[in-house]
C-alpha cells in the first residue's frame, strides 16, 4: 500500500511540473501542441508541418553568442527566469537560487545586480516577503524594476534606489492554507478563480502570474498566468482597471499566457504559451491581430525603434529556436538550436532586446544569460 501511495506521489508530481514549466508533451524539443503523451491531434499536427515548412523557407540568422561568467558574491546563478537591463546598462537577473526552508517549501528567488562589465554590484530584495518562486522582471521607462513573483502572487515595483514603492496582488499564507485545504476542504477558491477552472482571476488577486508590460501612460499589464489565463490592466498607481481573459483557445482566451511586452505604441503582445500564438491588443485591450507563426512562446522582447522608427519582436520557443518578426507579425527568420553549449538554447525563459542586433536571454535549464549579437548575413557570391 506504502508503495502505491508512494507511486501515486511521485506520477502526481511529474504531471504537476510538467504543468508548470515542463516543454509540453507530444512535441518534444519545440514546447507546445502535445496532448499529455497521447500525441498530437490532426489539427496540431497540420500546424505543426505548416510552422516547419515556413521555418524551411525562411532564412536563419548569423549569429554570434557569449555565455556570461555572473558571479554574485556568496552565491550562484540558477534557473535564470528574469533578465533586464536598465538605462545605466546594468543587468539584473531574477534566478530560481537560494534554499531557505524544506525542500518541498524552499524559497527559489533570488535578485541580483551586475554593471556593464559583468561586475556583480548588489542582492536586491533579499529575503523579501514577496520573494518565493521567481518568474520575470521588467524595467519601466523611469528605471524602476517591476518584479513577478509566481509563487508569491505577487507583483513588486522597485525603485531605482531599490525601495519598495507599490505591490500588486497578495501571497497565501499558511493559515490561509490550512483554513481552506485542510479545514474546509476547498479546491477550488473562489478569491482566486471565478468559477473551478475558468481561470478568469478576480480583479487585483493573482494565480501565478508571469509577467508585466505598460502603454504610455505608464499603466500596468499583467499576465496572469498558470492558474488564471488573464490579462490584468492597472493604472500606473496601482489601481485595477480590467482584465480579459479565460482558459480556452478562441480569440481573447488564452492557455498559459506566459510572457508579454508592448511597443512604442503602447499596444500589448501577450505570449499565448499553451495556444501556441501571440494576441496582440490595443491599451484598451481590444484586439488587433494574432501571430502564429512562432510555435510556443516563452519568452518575448521588442526592440526599441531604429532610426527609421521600427521596431522588431523576438520571441522563444521552449526547442531552442528564437524567432524574429516585424510588429505586423510577418516572419523575418530565426536562429538557435537546442542544447547546452554557447550559442545553444534550453528553455529560454525571459529576453531583453538591447536594439535589432542585440539580445540578453536567460535560461532556465542552462543557469546563465546569453548575450547574442546578430551578425551581417554573408554576402552572395554569385556573377554579378
């Protein structure tokens, strides 16, 4: 009986991982359309063949790639989840490190700064309350650092001088857990979803949320996330404004709504992870397009406007692909295989994208951050 229980535990918790941050089953390496190991479904399939014929006809970026040699003092660098620069070209890097606490409740979360050289500066934030199991990081255009936290439901606005200034959401404590588990019996908690499983969320309480993004007004976009699949609008204050979103797959739903990112414009691009697309919205969440041609998107960054005023949007497949696209959604080429060495890609969590050539990507299974500089395609050599 002990060993059956025992069984029960250990399927019941690869199926919870796999849920959270696992590549999806059924297409392994490229983080999407699987259906819990039984295969993809006709439909799947007929995309995927699509996506893999466009990818065949479009060109691959050069492209070069440094692993960066990060070393906070007294620690080391993790599941690296959360990469951002800031105005002074600072990077900071929110990693899954740190063990405070039993295994099954240890603290992941832990932020770190590094000057331009790679220099280690200082640990933000440490032991903060909101720090429990990290997810992302995103500077605004004031330089204040707004950190997601997914174990904590909850989102931190750090200012440049690393105080605290604005929390949205709030994380269950342990009597919260004990009240509504093992005391009432609850499953499905109602102060989180609005009905078992719409993943609809409830104004300014969060389920896992995953990321931020702002128009210029400076207003708050949160994506939130695993157990909600909702975008979140706040005013620049904090105050809810409105959401979009439940579980599902039609236009204005959304299956892991994982990564986000605006433009100059203000509109906001929500990685639809789980549907295997980006919905694209105005500031007032209204839709204007869906791109699909990206695969799973774990991450996403937009390029500050060149001198002709475009701007760019990368964005990573759990396979090691990255994929460059202009705003309209066309499909300009791709880079990146998977795997552990430089220039190789395992889960690429979180991207920061200096300018059209330039890129920070951090990644989850390799524990570093990669600077990638794309290189000028080679010359044709054919008669002129």
């Amino acid at each position: 009986m002990k060993r059956f229980v025992l069984m029960l535990v250990v399927l019941f918790g690869v199926a919870a991982y796999a849920q959270r941050d696992g590549a999806p089953a059924g297409a392994p390496g490229q983080g999407g359309g699987g259906r819990g190991g039984r295969g993809m479904s006709p439909e799947q399939q007929a995309a995927a063949a699509a996506q893999a014929e466009l990818e065949k006809n479009t060109p691959q970026i050069p492209y070069d790639a440094v692993s960066l040699p990060l070393m906070p003092a007294g620690h080391t660098i993790g599941e690296t989840v959360g990469v951002a620069l800031n105005s002074k070209k600072h990077l900071f890097v929110y990693t899954r490190s740190g063990n405070v606490g039993p295994a099954r409740g240890a603290q992941a979360a832990e932020l770190f700064e590094f000057d331009e050289t790679g220099k280690f500066v200082k640990e933000w934030g440490q032991n903060a309350y909101g720090f429990s199991f990290a997810h992302a990081i995103r500077f605004d255009k004031d330089d204040n650092l707004f950190v997601i936290d997914e174990g904590s439901n909850m989102v931190m606005k750090f200012n440049p001088q690393g105080l605290v200034t604005m929390v949205l959401g709030r994380k269950d404590e342990a009597v919260d857990y004990m009240e509504r588990f093992l005391e009432e019996g609850r499953k499905n908690d109602p102060a989180v979803l609005t009905g078992p499983g719409s993943g609809g969320g409830r104004g300014g309480s969060f389920g896992r949320p995953t990321d931020v993004a702002f128009d210029l007004q400076g207003d708050i976009f949160v994506s939130d996330g695993y157990t909600n699949s909702r975008v979140a609008k706040f005013t620049k204050d904090g105050d809810f404004v409105k959401s979009i979103g439940t579980r599902g797959n039609a236009p204005g739903q959304f299956n892991t709504p994982h990564t986000i990112a605006n433009d100059a414009k203000g509109n906001i691009y929500v990685g639809d992870r789980g549907n295997q697309r980006i919905q694209v919205f105005d500031p007032d969440l209204n839709p204007i397009r869906i791109i699909s041609n990206v695969r799973a998107p774990w991450a996403m960054c937009i390029t500050p406007p060149n001198a002709q005023g475009q701007q760019f949007l990368y964005s990573s497949d759990a396979g090691g692909k990255i994929y460059k696209e202009d705003l309209e959604g066309h499909l300009l080429g791709w880079f990146g295989t998977i795997g552990k060495k430089v220039g190789q890609f395992y889960w690429v969590h979180q991207m920061h994208c200096v300018s059209e050539n330039e890129i920070y990507a951090g990644e989850a299974q390799n524990w570093r951050v990669q600077k990638i500089t794309m290189k000028p395609a080679p010359k044709s050599t054919a008669a002129r």
